[in-house]
C-alpha cells in the first residue's frame, strides 16, 4: 500500500526542469502556429487588397 502511494503522488508531480521543458514545447508550438495562421491571413488579405 505505501508503495502506491508514493508512486501516485511521484507520477502527479513533475520535476521543476521537466515542466519547463514542456510548457517551453508548448509556447513555442502555439507561437509558430499563431505566427503561420498570421502569414496565412496575411497572405489572403494582401492578394484580397490587390
């Protein structure tokens, strides 16, 4: 029973560099999928202008 507690509680909290890691993933991903959907919108509203 001790064994799975600790597993559990283990398993629910991350290292500190290991939540770094994945919110810096994350944070670049969504600014690179903001910044192409920004291209893209970019894109249309120009050749739309001209």
């Amino acid at each position: 029973m001790a064994t799975n507690i600790t597993i559990t509680k283990s398993a629910r909290k991350l290292p500190g560099w290991l939540w770094f890691i994945a919110l810096w993933c994350f944070g670049v991903g969504s600014a690179m999928s903001l910044g192409y959907a920004f291209k893209l919108l970019m894109n249309a509203t120009l050749f739309a202008v001209k």
